[in-house]
C-alpha cells in the first residue's frame, strides 16, 4: 500500500514538472523583435503563439532540430516589426518546401 501512495505521489510530481496542465502560451505580438530573439536565443528551444491560434516551435540552432532536419530562418510579427527574424525552424533535409 505505502508504495502505491509513493508512486501516485510521483507521478504527480512528474505530471506538474510536464507542463500538462494548458497555459498560455507566449505571444510574439505582445513582444519586441529583441525580446522574441532573447527568447529564443536563450531557451534554445521554445514554442510561441504568432497570432491568436497558432503557434510554432522556434529554435535557435540546428542542434535543436531532430536527426534529418536541418534549420530555416524563420520571421515572425511582433509589437514593433511585422517580419521579425526571430531565429529558426526546424525542417526537413529532403523536403525542402517543409
């Protein structure tokens, strides 16, 4: 019994520690071309609105990327530039249009 209470108490650490629960997500619009950048830059990684109902998976270098995609400049409208250069996409190596 005591091992089945440790294991619902970790995975309710582990659940918080996902992100399951839905927040909102940071909007591009809300920010400066600068602070989109610092963002990205800075997480390596990261998911930001660009609009009300979409969103996408911005990195900041081709390590972020999974094995056979390569990165593509990605731009982005924000408070103060509407085609910030916020960092990059990640795509695929063969098919270039994705």
């Amino acid at each position: 019994m005591r091992s089945a209470a440790a294991a619902m108490v970790a995975f309710l650490f582990c659940l918080a520690g996902s992100g399951a629960a839905a927040a909102p997500r940071a909007n591009t619009t809300a920010m400066t071309c600068t602070e989109a950048q610092t963002l990205v830059a800075g997480s390596g990684a990261v998911v930001l609105a660009t609009s009300t109902f979409l969103y996408y998976r911005f990195v900041s270098s081709e390590a972020q990327c999974p094995r056979e995609q390569v990165t593509r400049p990605a731009f982005v409208p924000t408070a103060d530039d509407p085609e910030c250069p916020i960092g990059y996409r990640c795509a695929s190596a063969f098919n270039p249009g994705q």
